[in-house]
C-alpha cells in the first residue's frame, strides 16, 4: 500500500502535457480496473477448451482458429492466421528411477528437443555440478558411462531476473555433458517452487540436434539426490523417455487490427504467445498474455473515435521452442518475412509473464522523461504503475527480432514473484490467475497503448538520442 500511495503521489506531482482526450483515456483505464472487459472469459475458454497447447500440436492449432474467429466476432479488422514450418517434439511417456537396495521414484520431465533414450532407459552413476561453469570446467572423458546433473538454484525476484541466471544449465547443460562422454543430463527445475513438479522448458540443439537425453528433476528430488552426494554415497539413475519428433508440421501467428484513423500504415504492436508446454493448460504462459493484449485493444476498439495509428495484436506461435537451426523461430517467423515493413513499426512491447500486477513502465531510451513518458506515468501511476528502474532492452522473445531489427521497444513489468513457481509445471492453471491483477494488467496496457497509438510521437529519434 505504501508502494502504491507514494507512485500517486509522484505521478500527480508530473506535469500534465495538454492530453486532448484525457477524459477518454481515464475512462479506458477505469473501465478495465473496473472489470469491464473481454480478460477474464477469453482466458478462462482458451485454457478450459483447449488446455496445453505445445507448438505444432492440433490443440495450438484448433487454439489459433477459435481465436481468428473470436477476434472477428469482436470486431477487429484484418484478422489472419499466418502459418510457418516447424519441427515438432512430442514428450510421450518418461520415467526416472534412483536405483538404491530401496529403489525411488523421482518426478522429472524431459527437455523439449531431448532426444528419446534407448528402449528399456539410460542408467548410470550421477555426478552433481553446482554450476554449468563447473560442469564445463569437468576433464574431457570424465563423465562417460555417467549422468551429469547441474544442481543450481534459481533465485525468487521480483523482476525474474533469476530465471534468466539459471537458465542457462538447461539451455547448453546437455551439450556440454555430452562433450565430456555423459549418457545423460539433468538439471535442477528452472524454478522457484517447493512443491514437487519437474518445471520443463526447450533446451539447445547443437550442430542440429540435441545430444544426449535431458530432463529437469523436480526440486524436491535434486535434494534428494543431492543429500544421497553429501552423505558419500553415489547415486545411481534410471531415465527413460520416448520423446519424439515430427519434422513436417507448422505452427501459425494470430493477427488482429484496430485500424488507424489518421496514420493506418504505422503500427503500435502488443504482442502474446498463444503456445503453450503440455504439462499444465498455459494460464499463466502465455494464456493471460493473449488475453491482455485482447482485452486492452477491444477496448480501445470501442471508443468512439479510433487512435491515430494502427494498434496490432499478435497472439504468436512457436514461442516456447527452440528448432534445429533457429532459437527465436517465432519471433523470425513475424518478423522476416516483414522486413520492407519493419519501418512502419512505431513501438512494440510483449505480454509474457502471468498476470501478476504490473509495477513499472520501461520505455525507449529519453522516452520516460519526453512529454510522452510523463504523461504516461501520470495516467498510469492511479493504478500503481511507477517509472521502472531498467532499459526494456530487446524486449521478450517474440518481439525482439524486431528490436534487433530497429523497432523501439516498451515493457508493462509484472511483479513475478510467484510465477516461477508454476511456470513450465503442471501446475499452470486458471486458478493460478489473480482476476483484479489481470483487470489491473488490461487497464495498463489499454492506457500505453492508446498513448502510443493516438500520439505522433517519434519513438525512433527518442530511442536513438
């Protein structure tokens, strides 16, 4: 409370800087913190209709039609589901054992891309790293006929920031196990919970393909493992899975429009990952993100008047998975095949992180103290939001293709505390959104994106200065 009290404070002490329509913009945001919007029932049917939705799957296919045909029935203009190739992974049945006199069964979950194990598992003594930096520094030959695991801990932040520090264990773990003869790889859960689900998520391939078989080990079961280490004893594991690949198939991007009623050909993007991992239904991944960005441009669809520019949604595909050539392969599936159109891409910014209250605004560089940014921070500090500590850097994984490609970005930041307790779990699920935060997310994002997309605001020169 103190938090929000002194962002009021500060965002009533900005200056105004003469908003035409501000009564307009405070009624859109007070309509969404009021509940009043699309949110709640978009999420709640795409999740309960169609659960997880791995890319590539038919789940994520049927997903992406429902949604073109839901965005027409709302109204939005040029809607299209543009579809893009894709190699497959499929989980299909795994199984992790600790082989003892007394043997255990572990939680795990392969790694999307790991290849299956040979028929009947892979078994061999676990030698625990505490880093991916000690598992690299490990001689050559000195793990063959065993099972490396990589037991570092993920941080609980705020911003998420400590995901991005253990991720990659699970991103080159398996690679690197395997240069030094391992027959297997697991890694500690990529995440913050106590609870025992193995939290899953797409490691690299290498030369095109992944090396050994690779899963995450539920928290509870790396400490189990790793206490077996400490007493002197040495564990002894086996994995098996039946993962497999389907190399002919495709996943597909959702497009919507709030056309632009002075500057159409100039494009305010928001974007969202409609792909999901198969273990829980995608709630809070990306479902609450795709829902969002609905919500907000609905709601600026039923103004009386339509902003300046063109608002843009994008419920992309294939988020979630790396590919044999390609880590990005969503993010370039939009972005490439655009390229005599990136230009026209004024401001873009990504829904991905649960639905946890949005805290701070990051914009382009010179942006927060233009006249934009402060008008911004005035209309937004009422529902909590403060000028963030942090450049949006390239943004989050869809759309930062087309950062690297010149397009300013923006970020609505999350308090993810929580999220990496059920990110990547079976335990993402509906119940797991906070319906007044997701309110309070639409209403941040319906205010940003109105500013942005009814404003001539150059964010290019702003970026660049």
């Amino acid at each position: 409370m103190k938090r929000l009290a002194l962002a009021v404070v500060l965002a009533l002490a900005l200056p105004a800087t003469g908003l035409a329509d501000e009564p307009t913009v405070v009624k859109l945001r007070d309509r969404a913190m009021a509940g009043d919007s699309i949110a709640w029932p978009f999420v709640s049917e795409l999740t309960t209709r169609f659960g997880p939705r791995p890319a590539g799957s038919a789940s994520e296919a049927a997903a992406a039609a429902w949604a073109a045909k839901e965005l027409k029935r709302l109204g939005f203009s040029n809607v299209r589901v543009e579809p893009f190739p894709l190699v497959g992974w499929i989980r299909g049945e795994e199984e992790a054992v600790l082989l003892a006199d007394r043997p255990q069964p572990l939680v795990a979950a392969a790694l999307g891309g790991s290849p299956p194990t040979p028929a009947g598992g892979v078994e061999g003594e676990v030698v625990v790293f505490a880093s991916l930096e000690e598992l690299k520094a490990a001689p050559a030959g000195s793990l063959a006929g065993r099972i490396a695991m990589v037991d570092g801990r993920t941080v609980r932040t705020q911003s998420g920031q400590g995901y991005g520090a253990a991720g990659a264990a699970r991103a080159w773990g398996p690679s690197e196990a395997a240069k030094k003869g391992a027959v297997a790889y697991l890694v500690r859960s990529i995440g913050t919970s106590t609870h025992r689900f193995a939290h899953t998520g797409s490691t690299r391939y290498v030369d095109g393909k992944v090396a050994i078989p690779a899963f995450a080990l539920s928290n509870a079961d790396a400490d189990q493992i790793g206490r077996l280490a400490a007493l002197g004893e040495r564990p002894r594991v086996r994995l098996s899975s039946t993962a497999s690949y389907a190399p002919n198939t495709r996943s597909q991007h959702v497009i919507a429009e709030v056309r632009g009623r002075e500057k159409p050909d100039e494009i305010v993007l928001a974007a969202a990952h409609l792909d999901s991992w198969d273990q829980g239904t995608g709630a809070i991944d990306d479902a609450a993100g795709v829902a969002i960005i609905a919500a907000a441009a609905k709601l600026i669809a039923d103004l009386p008047q339509r902003p300046r520019r063109t608002v843009r949604i994008v419920f992309y595909g294939a988020e979630e998975v790396t590919q044999p050539h390609a880590s990005d392969v969503g993010g370039r599936a939009y972005s490439e095949p655009r390229a005599g159109e990136i230009g026209r891409h004024v401001l873009a910014g990504e829904s991905d992180f649960g639905a946890g209250r949005v805290f701070a605004l990051a914009l382009p560089p010179k942006a927060a103290e233009a006249p934009f940014g402060r008008e911004a921070l005035r209309l937004l500090g009422p529902i909590g939001v403060i000028p963030s500590q942090r450049s949006p850097g390239r943004g989050g994984v869809d759309i930062a293709p087309l950062a690297s490609a010149g397009v300013p970005v923006f970020a609505l930041e999350q308090d993810g505390t929580d999220y990496f307790d059920f990110h990547h779990t079976a335990d993402d699920t509906l119940d797991k959104i906070d319906r007044q935060a997701l309110d309070q997310n639409v209403a941040a994002w319906a205010t940003l994106l109105w500013l942005a997309a009814d404003s001539e605001v150059d964010f290019r020169a702003l970026a660049a200065s």
